[in-house]
C-alpha cells in the first residue's frame, strides 16, 4: 500500500511542481504589467507638465519592464525628439517600425528627425513612404517637395566656399539651419565661413553648438570629448588667472597664463595680452589689462609701435573703418556693424588720451589701475563661457 502512495505521489509532485510555477509566473507578469502602466502614465504626467528628463526616467523604466511594446518605444522617442537627442530618437523610431511596420506616425517622425539633420535623401524616402501609406497627410506631402530644393541650397553653399564667397556662403548655411539645426555639419562649414570672415565670436558659437550636439549624440566622442576636456582645462587655468589676480599675486597669475598657453597657443584673447605686454618695459601691465578689455576691432590701431609710422596708423584704421562700415551689412548684423563702426571713429582721439597718460577705458582715470579686478568684464572670471549638457 505504501509503495503505491509513492508511485502515485512521485506522478502528481511533478504536475503540482509545474502548478506552482504557473502560478508564480503568471502572478509574476501581472506585477509587471502593472508596474510598466504605472510607469507609463507617470511618463505622461511629467511629458504633459514639460519636465521631459523625468518622462524620460519612467519611459526608460517602461521599456526595460516590456522590451516588445511598440508603442512604449513610440513614446521614449518622442522625448528624445523634444530634447534634440536625435541619435536616440531614430534608435527608438526604428525599433517601432521593427516591431510594427505600419505605424505611419513613427515614420512621420523618423522623416522629420532626417530632415533636421540635413539628411535630404532620407528623408525623402521616409516622408514619400508616409503618403503612400497615407496620401492625404498634407505635411509628408510639403516636406517631400522641400527636400530636392534644400539638396540645391547645400549644394550652392559649398560652391560658394569653392569660389572663396564666404559671406554668401555663410549666409546659404543660415537658411539651412533654419531647417535643419541638428546638422553637426552644416554648423562646422558655417563656422569655418565666419572664420574666414574673421568674424570669430560667430565661429566660436557655431562651433560650440556643434560640439554640444556632439556630446548629446556620442558623449565619449573621439573628437569632441578631448575639444571639451581641453576647454575645460583652458577656462580652469584662466579662472585661476583670476583668483591669483584678485589676489595680488601677479608673478603666479602670469605664469598661469604660461600654462594656458601651453594648453592652447592659439588663444587670441591670452597671445594678444603677451603681445602687448611687451610693447612697453615701462607700462606694461597697465597696457597688458587694458589691451585684454578693449575691443578687438581697433585693438590693431591702438598697439602699433611708434616707429610703425603715422601712415601706418591711418591705413589701419581706415582697413578697419572699410570692414565694418554699416551699409555692408542688413538686419541684426548692421547694428553690429554700427557699434563696431562707431568704436572705430574713436579710436583715434582714445589713443592719443592712452599716449598723454590717460587711461580712456577708465572712468575714474588717474586712480591705479589694478584696484579693481582686471578680468571683471568677464562672467565668472573667463571669457570662455562654454556650457555643455550631457543630458
């Protein structure tokens, strides 16, 4: 009798075994289920009140908890595409046309991420696959006629650079970037335009908003990670310029500005101040600090050596004068033009103030010149204001 209990019971343990697990599982997926939903609705909650990183949390959380949800992927992606993070907008609107071909809106989106990104050709085929799946959508059908006429316009900008027109080049690559302001590209050929316009605040915003698209794409990019490493080490050593000048320690300030220089021998703000700085044995830190605070359109006027000679002098200003006068220039550019234009007028009368022992950049001339801070023109003590967002 025993022996059959056992024969009996060793064929039920295994069903009851399998029972269990059923159970558990099961259970186990209801949790889950619940979970994600609950994610997916604080998502929403925090996307509805704009604070996308936090969406972006829960969204992270609701995929993880179901890797085959489609519409989970949909909806991760439209944050990444609210936040300009395009790499990971087209992963995420890829993965729903893996898992769901059909779902027009994800192709919308994936289109118009091409477009932003200057990929003309792409985004061709994405928005001409959307009026096939949907002939009446009127924005496919307006981007898709757009796309062959910004081709041109990129084409156009690049004959331009060819033929040495960097004005009118940089100009094209506006109205590109109008369209298109996630093209990393377009940015680095409009800043090269501005460099060879001479026009550098402008070059070193464009290359700054590249790099920064950069990082948000690839943050351990093999170029753009050392560039911000680099700066950062540039705008540390100049912040410690600052401190050591505040300080009154002008031995050790100068040879920060030494270890800046070997960081970066390019920088035009430091090279210019050592340039000038040895203009004058007698002079020199008063024209080093205040060489670093005038502006760069008649710094050239005001450094010239006396032996340079009065035609000199005059060419220099009257190249300057040519360079920035106002009817070259339209728009936002012409009141530029016009400030510049203006400091250049009176360039003349401030370096003859400069040479009788008068300091005209100093309201107060005639006090010393280091009792204030020479580096307070400067936000947070550099003039390297460089911000960058990983996220």
């Amino acid at each position: 009798m025993d022996n059959l209990s056992n024969i009996q019971w060793n064929k039920v343990a295994p069903c009851l075994v399998l029972l269990i697990l059923d159970v558990v599982l099961e259970f186990s997926e209801c949790t889950t289920q619940a979970e994600v939903n609950k994610h997916l609705q604080l998502g929403m909650d925090f996307l509805v009140r704009g604070q996308l990183s936090d969406a972006l949390t829960h969204y992270h959380a609701a995929v993880e908890g179901d890797p085959n949800n489609y519409l989970t992927y949909f909806k991760r992606g439209t944050v990444y595409y609210a936040l300009g993070k395009a790499k990971f907008a087209l992963q995420d609107f890829s993965k729903v046309l893996e898992l769901k071909p059909d779902f027009t809106s994800a192709r919308m989106h994936r289109a118009e991420v091409y477009f932003k990104l200057a990929e003309y050709s792409k985004a061709k085929e994405e928005f001409l696959q959307v009026t096939y799946e949907d002939p009446y959508n009127e924005e496919a059908v307006a981007y898709y006629n757009q796309c062959d006429s910004w081709v041109s316009e990129a084409r156009l900008a690049q004959a331009y650079i060819r033929g040495g027109d960097h004005r009118a080049a940089a100009d094209t690559l506006s109205r590109l970037l109008e369209v298109s302001p996630w093209s990393a590209a377009l940015r680095q050929l409009r800043a090269d335009c501005y460099i060879a316009l001479n026009d550098l605040f402008s070059a070193v915003s464009d290359i700054r908003a590249e790099v920064r698209e950069c990082l948000k794409l690839d943050p351990e990019h093999k170029l753009c990670f050392p560039l911000y490493k680099k700066l950062k080490k540039v705008d540390k050593l100049l912040l410690q310029c600052e401190e050591l000048s505040e300080g009154g320690q002008f031995s050790r300030c100068v040879e920060s500005g030494r270890q800046v220089l070997k960081t970066e021998d390019t920088v035009t703000l430091v090279v210019r101040c050592l340039h000038v700085a040895r203009l004058s044995s007698c002079s020199g830190r008063r024209v080093f600090w205040r060489t670093l605070l005038m502006p760069t359109s008649d710094w050239r006027c005001w450094t010239m050596r006396a032996k340079d000679g009065l035609a000199q002098i005059v060419k220099a200003y009257r190249k300057a004068a040519q360079k920035w006068h106002p009817d070259s220039y339209q728009g936002d550019e012409k009141k530029v033009a016009e400030k510049k234009f203006i400091d250049i007028a009176a360039a003349k009368e401030k370096r003859a103030q400069f040479d009788s022992g008068v300091d005209p950049l100093d309201p107060e001339s005639g006090r010393q010149p280091f009792q204030q801070n020479p580096f307070h023109h400067f936000q947070h003590g550099s003039p390297f204001q460089f911000k960058f967002h990983f996220n």
